[in-house]
C-alpha cells in the first residue's frame, strides 16, 4: 500500500501600505487553495498583462504572478502593497 503524501501547507504574508496607513494579514493554505484565494487578483492582472499566469504550478510562481498581479492593479496609485512567501 503506497502513502499518500499530505499536501504542503504554505503561509503567505499580504502587506498594504498608503500615505496615511499600513496593514498586515497572513492567509494560509495548499497551492490550490491560495490559487483559488488569489483567483480574482490573478484574473484582473491576466485581464492587464496576459503574461500573468493564473494558474501557477509552484508556490514561487504563485508569489510573482500575485505580485505582478497587484502591482497592475495599484499602477501609479499611493498604495504600496507586497505578497511574500513566510513559510513552506
């Protein structure tokens, strides 16, 4: 009988930052469950630049094409707001 292996739970850190505030918030979950978590960001990023992948096949691809995502999104607004990996 083969061992089914777990699926690897990962931490990502969602930081926001404006001229008059900043704010921090972490999300939990496997791969897929951050892709579905981060669906829309990656949908309206994709709508922006077609080279953001929306569905992203490792978690480091998952970060960079959030973050390409968000920095679409924010364009030249006073907003400042990074996605990073805290743990695997």
């Amino acid at each position: 009988m083969a061992k089914v292996k777990a699926p690897k739970v990962y931490k990502v850190k969602i930081s926001k930052c404006s001229i008059s505030r900043s704010s921090e918030r972490f999300t939990e979950g496997t791969l897929e469950e951050l892709t579905k978590y981060f669906g829309y960001t990656l949908e309206v990023g994709n709508s922006w630049n077609s080279k953001i992948n929306t569905k992203p096949k490792t978690i480091k691809s998952l970060i960079s094409n959030v973050q390409k995502s968000v920095d679409v999104i924010n364009g030249n607004t006073y907003t400042s707001e990074t996605v990073e990996l805290v743990s695997e």
